[in-house]
C-alpha cells in the first residue's frame, strides 16, 4: 500500500496552496476589508493573543462550521496558525470544499507578532461562564465570541415594570454585562400580578433596587446601574452620557415614549419600543440611523391628555408584559450580537385574546418632525400629562 510522508503531503500541499508572508496578508486584509482571516488554532491558543478582527474556527472543526463564517466560496479567506503549517493544510481543505480564493500566512501567528504587527490578548470565558452560557456558545450565531461582546455589551433600560421585569430578568440571563434600570416609582401590590422581577417583601420599596436584587441572584456576571427617577428633557442626556449603546422602551406613558424616541434619534442608538394595553401588545425597533423609521413617524403626536387611559384605568391581563417583554429582549440580543433581521420597519402586533400576531410594514416619513427631512422638533420636549400620568 502506497502512501506519503509528513512531508511530502506538506510539498503537495504548498504546490497549490498561495501563502503569504505576515506583512503581505496584513496588506491584503487592508486592501480587501470584505476579506476573512481565519483562525484554526485551539481554543488555549487563541487565547494568549490573536490577530484583531480574526475569526476562530479550530482546525478539527472546520469542515463542520466554515459555512456559518461564510458560505460564499468567492470570498477572500487568509488563513493562520501559530506556525503555518495547519494553516496550509486548512487552506487547502477550503479549496476543497470550493472556496477559490483562499490562501495561508506563511509562520502563522508565531511570526505575525515577530513583525510587531498589531495583536490582542481578547478576555476570556472563565470555566463557570462557559457552563453558564453553554447554550449560547453551541450556537453559531453567538459562540464564544458573541458571548464575550454581550458581556461587554452596556443596555438602558426605561422601566422597571410589567414591560422591564422579564427584559430585566432575560438580559441578565443572557449576560448584558451592564443594565441601566431607570424608573422612579415604589413597588406596590397591584404590580405584583404582571410584574415579575419584583416579590411581595418587595412592596414599598424601590423598583430599581428590587429589580437589581431579582437580576444579580440570577446572574452575578450583571452589573445593574440605578436611576431612581422619572425620566425628563432635564435629565436624560446625563443618563445617555454613561455610554448606552441602545435603549430598551418599557415605559407606561407617551410624555416617556416621545421622549426616549426623540433622544435616541438625535444620538442615533437603536429604541427597541414596546408597549400593552389590555389583551394587546406590541413591538418594533425605531432607529432612523439604520434606515428605518422612528416612533414619530408612526405617530407623530402624543395623543391629547385623557384620551389614551393607562393601565390602572383600563387594566392588563398578566401574562402579556411578558410576551412583549420577551420579544424586546430578543430584539436587543440580536442587535447585540448584529444577527438575524431586527424589527426595522416593522410592527409587530399580538391579539392575546385571539393569539394572533400580525406585522405591519412602518416606513420613513421624509415628514417626520423629528428624522424627517426638514425636522422642526431639534430639541428635547417634556409632555407633562399623557395616558392619565401627570409628571
């Protein structure tokens, strides 16, 4: 039986397979920002440093995960290792596969960082996260590396009530490593039956510190940032200042929701929106930044006062905070993790009573006071008495 050495299928191998040196892939990945450079050392390899911006996918699994990098076998591949020699093997396995354009980085890591090219030591999962968050890593939308951004990750949340307790409670979970919980009310019994991050004990006591207590006993990795105050034109780009990447909508009233609209807009962060009345809910993302509309350009206006009753007039069926509150947490999970399509451009709607869901398209409105094209609201306005609430 004939066969070859080491050596020779490493000739072989280099015979058809491009390399490049340290400095000319860093060139070709300048020249080409569409371009992957793939990682396939280990996982203790990987973390000891590795090239910003690489993907890690390890040798002896990437047969079996290349295609959720990139199924496009036109797209420009540079493989490493730490020495090059895995690399050219892998390289060649994508060529199999039909990737065309692939090639490997000659002395792999190891010389990479002996040309005082620019490398990263990324933090990494601790044994207990990787249990923790076990479920998530398995996935190839988030793997290790979702995960560790959505530690990093830094979310406001604007009420800590029907809406905000299972948000609080799934982003904590999911390990947002930083929560902003802004509400300034006291918990009283009457929330107790939709409110769900807070516990009878604790009625009378403040909502952000009982939503805290619910958060960190259910994940310690969570750092929860108080506001126990009501949210205003006065005191919003304070809050907005501790670097939010985006805001979580929870609120009750409209004087809070056009607010929150009209922030987000002028900062331009995403405003995943949520809102229940009765047996009816609903949901969307409004972030004109990423081409989609606002909440003004849905309802421009907040209705006149006393014409939309709040929910301790027309009262809410217990369980719906939690099935919009779910969809607003998975929402701010994928723009996270950048995955899947958001609710841009569009409504999604519940009628619990029939369980049914239906989706409306919400464009633009080149009109908008607020994004349109000629806005002619440029500054943050307090609405004092909406929805039964007086500010």
């Amino acid at each position: 039986m004939s066969g070859v050495s080491r050596d020779q299928l490493l000739a072989q191998t280099r015979a058809v397979v491009p390399e490049l040196d340290p400095q000319g892939a860093h060139d070709r990945l300048e020249a080409n920002p569409d371009a992957i450079l793939l990682d396939v050392r280990e996982a203790d390899e990987v973390a000891t440093g590795l090239i910003p911006g690489a993907r890690h996918v390890p040798r002896g699994f990437l047969e079996l995960r290349i295609e959720d990098v990139t199924r496009d076998r036109a797209r420009e591949l540079i493989v490493y290792c730490a020495g090059g020699t895995r690399s050219v093997l892998a390289a060649k396995t994508l060529q199999d596969m039909g990737y065309a354009e692939v090639s490997s980085m000659s002395g792999g890591f190891s010389a990479w960082k002996a040309h005082g090219l620019p490398w990263v030591v990324e933090k990494q999962l601790t044994p207990e996260q990787k249990i923790r968050y076990s479920r998530h890593i398995l996935l190839p939308e988030v793997g290790e590396a979702g995960q560790k951004r959505l530690l990093d990750a830094r979310v406001l949340l604007v009420g800590a009530g029907g809406l905000g307790s299972p948000i609080g409670l799934y982003l904590a979970a999911a390990g947002v490593g930083t929560v902003g919980v802004v509400d300034p009310d006291l918990v009283d019994t009457s929330n107790l039956q939709r409110q769900i991050i807070h516990r009878s004990d604790d009625a009378g006591g403040r909502k952000v510190d009982s939503a805290e207590r619910a958060m960190r006993d259910l994940n310690p990795d969570v750092q929860v940032v108080k506001y126990p105050e009501r949210l205003t034109a006065a005191n919003i780009d304070r809050i907005l200042d501790d670097g939010w990447e985006l805001v979580v909508d929870g609120c009750d009233n409209f004087a809070t929701r056009y607010l929150i609209n009209d922030a987000c807009v002028f900062r331009k962060l995403p405003n995943v929106h949520g809102s229940i009345y009765r047996f009816e809910g609903q949901a969307a993302v409004f972030a004109p930044h990423l081409g989609g509309p606002c909440y003004r350009c849905l309802y421009p206006e907040p209705p006149p006062p006393g014409a939309a009753p709040s929910c301790a007039e027309a009262g809410v069926i217990g369980a719906l905070p939690g099935l919009i509150g779910t969809v607003q947490a998975t929402e701010t999970l994928k723009l996270l993790l950048g995955v899947g399509r958001p609710l841009i451009g569009r409504l999604s709607q519940l009628d619990a009573l029939d369980m049914s869901w239906r989706e409306l398209k919400i464009h633009r409105d080149p009109r908008c006071p607020v994004c349109g094209e000629a806005p002619t609201i440029t500054t943050l306005v307090d609405y004092e008495a909406f929805c039964g609430v007086t500010a």
